[in-house]
C-alpha cells in the first residue's frame, strides 16, 4: 500500500534530492527550484495530496515550477522517487551527514567520496587523523584540519535536532494520535516541554488504561521507520529521519507525576528528590508518597503535575526553567515571577528587505507586521560592508529612510516604522557607516558578519568599541553562532556584558530558531546584571516574522520577565531609554 505523503514528507525528500544533486555536481539553478519549493510545500496550509486529487495545477503556486510539480506528482502515485532511488544506488545515503560539516562544501564531499571512498563521519574523522586529506589536490594541512574540527559539530547535528523543527514532529504526532483508541490525554515531555533549542528525541506521555491499543495506534505513525523497543508500556521507534520517539502510557492516577518526572531535566529532578526527602516523602513516575517506617509507602497524589509541586510545598515552576538554575532562588517566592510571553511583545526591531537580502518589500514587512499585531517595528537592513547582500551605503540608506517617512506620513494609525541598520562593526573595528549618517537613525544595530575568526581579544574589542559608540542602540546575534553549523566567535562574554551596562546598550537575543543568541544562559547573565534584552526575529521573509515565538521561549528559558525585554515597551518609552531624540 502507498503511504500517506505528507507535505512535510514531499518537502524533506525533494531537500534529500537536492542534498545529493548537489553532491554529485548538478547545476546550482535546478538545486535551489527543488530547494525553494520544498519550503514552499513545508508551509502550505493545503495538502498536495488533496490538491492532486482535485486535479489541481502544483505550477500555479508562487515557487513551484514545472519539474518540482512533477515531482510531487510521482511522489504522491508511486510514494517514491526513482530519480532519488536511482541516485541512492551509487551513493550510500550517509554521504548527506559529510554536508553537516562546516568548511566541508558538496564538492569537496564528493572528491572525498571519490577519491578516497569516504561516506561516513566516521571514515571522514579517520582519514583525518591518518593526514589522508592533505594528499589530495585542493586538500592543504589547514583544511583538513578545520574539517577534522568541524565533524564534532556534524555529529551534533545527527544527535540533535532544532527545537522548531521537533515541533513539526510534534504537530503530526498530536493530529495522529488524536484518534487514537482510550487515549485520556497526552503531552510531549522532556526537552521539548522545556523549550530547549535542540532536542535529542521526543518523550510522548499517554493516559490510558489500554496500553496496547494506544501502541497499536502509535505504530501506525506514517513516518516510523522502525521500532526500537516495544514493551507493556513502553516503546521507542525510530522515524524516517533517524529521529527517536519514545512513549510512555500511564493511567490517569499517574500521569501528572509521570509528567513531572519525564519532563527532566534530570538536574531538576535532582532537586526535586532533595527536597521531597527533607520533608519525609517521595516522588517518583507513579506518584508522591509519604515514607513510612513500615515500607508501606503513602500515596498522596500523582493526577496532576501542579499536585506533586504543592505536595514539595513548591510553586508550580514553568518547564522552561526546570535547568537547576533559579528553582532554589525561586522556591519561597510567591507568586512566582510571570514569565515573558509572546503577547507582551510591542515591536519587532530587527528586519532586512528587498533593499538587501529580504525577500520582501518594505511596504509588504509593514504590511504583514500590522496584521501579526506589533505596534512598532524598525527597518534594519545590511550596510555597505555586507558586500554579499548588497549592503547600503549611506546615499542608499537615506533613500531607503525617505520612503519610511513618507510611509509614516501617509498611514493614518498608530503604527511606526523606525529608521533603522544593521551597521557592520568592520575588521579593524569602527563602524561600517558615517557617524553623521548613524546619528539621523532612530535606531541603529551592531553585529559582526565578517573577520569571525579572529582572536577573542580583537573581537572582543570589536564589540566592545561598538558597545562605546555614541549612535549604537544594540548588539545584535552577540555570539554568532549557528545552532549544528557554526560555532560561536570567540569572546569575552564578561566583557560584553560589562560595555552594554556600562554604556546603557540593549544585548539582542535573536529568535531565528537555528541562531538563538543570545543563549539561555547568558540571558540570565544579562538578567542578573540589570541589561534589558531585546527579542528581534531578524526576519528575511513576511513569515519570517513569526519566528518571534522562538525567542520568546528562549527569553522564558532565561528566567525573563516582561521587564526585563526591552521591546515589551511602547517605542517613546524605549527611545527615552536609550537616549534617543
Ligand atoms: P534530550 O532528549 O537529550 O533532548 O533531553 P531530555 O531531557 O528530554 O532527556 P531524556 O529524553 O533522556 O529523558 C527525559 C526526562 O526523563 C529527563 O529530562 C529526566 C527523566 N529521566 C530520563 N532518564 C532518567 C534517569 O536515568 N534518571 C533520572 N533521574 N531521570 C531520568
Ligand atoms: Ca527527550
Ligand atoms: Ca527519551
Ligand atoms: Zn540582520
């Protein structure tokens, strides 16, 4: 029988095709056809099955073409494709783990799977360490070396994935299991509960008294692979995409202390234990007990998560925070402090357009950031220096503020577009723009995108000297990393946090789900030392800008409250804290 083809499927096997094209050398233009449409596919609201069934013309949606159409068609009939299954015949599909590793482009991947037979991390950290790469042409000592450095960030990569992508996960596992037999309710535990950037695999929690029939159900998960383990109560499958899913079903007088258990982290629950023996009881996956003498434990409670906290004399500590950080410090507070949501958010003050890499118009970002709810955005697109996007220079950029003058006068609400940049804080330091031209900006961003390499005393002095300047609102993604790509740049993050309150400068965290930066920690770091943090979605796209509910649980997983995210304000309130006219 065909299986059912979700977008989400169609859209991960034509990246598949376009991952392994591209490793044997097909032309760029047909790569991205495949690329563009599986992301278009990846967000429609209507199932390409569906509109197949109707007879409906794939080509007639905006970015997907002719042979992306055909594509899906294939897929939707046959449930493959045979270019792929083709393609899968001469290279093992574990060549795609060598394209996670940094410094390691398709075709440097595909010489090594040429030359030296390469196809897996682990033959690549081999012929590393052997010096085999540096033989080969285009292969010097130093490359071989950043790549042997990059296989610990690929090998993450296969471990685990980005929070946002989980979440896909997760919203077709919730539609499955929907109709799953004597199913009471269910919630996903574990890292994905408490909002972590990546998760290594997901924790389904069920309550029901059928055990079997809830797995029965579960096993006909469209893209299970196989399973691992199948148990009475357990069981743990691997999906199409390497990804474990473990699930757990328990009965209803269980499932809130199951709940509290499988959510973790384990550091947590460390604490939680601790504090459950000081005062004589126990807590466990199947309840919270008071100890007797006898052995004959008590049991209290175990229906509802809320229930064990009360029980501990403990207030109810939101997922996000379960990390061992704050709970102690939080543990007499009452009520405790409400965590930033994504309605407390004003404004969005970090965005590119047409005029550089965005892929929409200034007019179709104010558009679609009225219609999400913001009150106020800033216009922030690259400067000169960002060669690659087509950064502005200063004529450009003051065009670019004339339009957003007239745009301001011509609406009639209360909406603001500020005149903003993201200004390049050059190699040698200073900035990538006039101070005559910052100075006419309402708000003006510093970020780092070229010389990443160089030591932490120069890029902390970079930051630092941006963090100085009279006109700089912001440091934007302060870290640079790229969640499973990129590290972080070296730097002194004390230092950092040291210039911004010293200079009364606003550190972003950047809700982009694969930059995430700053991190959980350092935003609690920024918390502790009173540096209001701004929640930006750095959007490239309209949709881009609904990435603002990634940074938001991030803020969350730094203890933040409304108070201490800058953006949470009404802009005159802001612009009076950073000190602009
Ligand atoms: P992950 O999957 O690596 O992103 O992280 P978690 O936190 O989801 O970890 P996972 O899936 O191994 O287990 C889920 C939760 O279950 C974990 O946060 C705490 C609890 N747990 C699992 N195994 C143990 C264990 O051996 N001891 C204790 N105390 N707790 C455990
Ligand atoms: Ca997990
Ligand atoms: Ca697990
Ligand atoms: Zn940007």
């Amino acid at each position: 029988m065909i299986q059912f083809m979700t977008n989400q499927k169609i859209a991960q096997t034509l990246e598949m095709l376009a991952d392994l094209l591209e490793f044997q050398g097909a032309n760029a233009f047909r790569l991205r056809a495949y690329r563009n449409g599986a992301r278009v596919i990846r967000e429609m609201p209507d199932s390409i099955e569906k509109l197949l069934e109707n007879d409906q013309d794939l080509a007639e949606f905006d970015g997907i073409g002719k042979g992306v159409a055909a594509k899906c068609q294939e897929l939707v009939e046959t449930g493959k494709l045979e270019q792929l299954e083709q393609i899968l015949e001469e290279v093992p599909r574990s060549v795609l783990d060598l394209l996670n590793v940094p410094k390691l482009g398709p075709k440097k991947a595909a010489a090594l799977f040429n030359e030296l037979g390469i196809s897996s991390l682990e033959q690549l950290e081999a012929a590393c360490r052997e010096g085999q790469l540096q033989q080969l042409p285009g292969f010097g000592e130093k490359t071989e070396a950043a790549i042997l450095a990059g296989i610990a960030i690929a090998v993450a990569a296969n471990q685990r994935i980005l929070w946002s992508d989980a979440s896909l996960i997760v919203d077709q596992l919730r539609e499955h299991m929907a109709s799953a037999p004597a199913l009471n309710q269910m919630e996903f535990a574990g890292s994905y509960r408490r909002g972590k950037e990546t998760v290594g695999d997901l924790d389904l929690l069920v309550d029901s008294d059928c055990p079997q029939e809830v797995m029965d159900h579960f096993a006909k998960f469209d893209s299970i692979q196989s399973t691992i383990v199948r148990g009475e109560t357990k069981m743990s499958v691997r999906l199409e995409n390497e990804f474990q899913v473990d699930l757990r079903v328990v009965p209803g007088t269980s499932f809130g202390a199951a709940l509290q258990y499988f959510t973790g982290s384990q550091a947590h629950n460390v604490l939680i234990r601790g504090q459950a023996k000081q005062r004589g009881l126990k807590v466990n996956e199947w309840g919270l007990f008071r100890v007797n003498s006898e052995g004959d434990d008590e049991w209290l409670a175990g229906r509802k998560e809320t229930e064990i906290y009360e029980g501990l004399g403990l207030p109810w500590f939101p997922p996000e925070i379960r990390e061992a950080r704050v709970e102690s410090e939080w543990a007499e507070v009452r009520p405790l402090p409400a965590l930033i949501e994504t309605g407390d958010i004003c404004g969005d003050l970090h965005m590119h357009t047409t005029a550089t890499d965005g892929r929409a118009t200034l007019e179709e970002m104010v558009a679609a950031a009225k219609a999400i709810g913001l009150n106020y955005i800033a216009i922030t697109d690259h400067s000169q220096r960002v060669t690659m996007a087509h950064g502005l220079d200063g004529d450009r950029l003051l065009a670019q503020w004339d339009a957003i003058d007239q745009l301001n006068r011509a609406a009639n609400d209360e909406f603001l577009v500020l005149k903003g940049i993201e200004c390049d804080i050059l190699e040698a330091g200073g900035m990538d723009l006039p101070d005559d031209v910052l100075a006419r900006a309402d708000w003006v961003i510093a970020s780092i995108h070229y010389g990443q390499q160089q030591s932490r005393q120069q890029i902390t002095d970079r930051i630092v000297g941006a963090l100085q300047h009279p006109h700089v609102s912001m440091l934007a993604h302060p870290t640079g990393r790229l969640i499973n790509r990129r590290e972080p740049y070296q730097v002194d993050m004390e230092a950092v946090f040291q210039a911004a309150d010293e200079n009364g400068k606003l550190l972003e965290l950047n809700a982009n789900p694969r930059r995430l930066d700053l991190n959980d920690v350092h935003l609690l770091a920024a918390k502790q030392r009173g540096i209001p943090v701004v929640i930006n979605t750095d959007a490239h796209r309209t949709e881009g800008l609904e990435h603002m509910k990634y940074g938001v649980q991030q803020a969350r997983r730094g203890c933040l409250v409304p108070a201490d995210v800058a953006n949470t304000l009404p802009w005159d309130e802001l612009r009076q804290r950073i000190g602009r006219e």
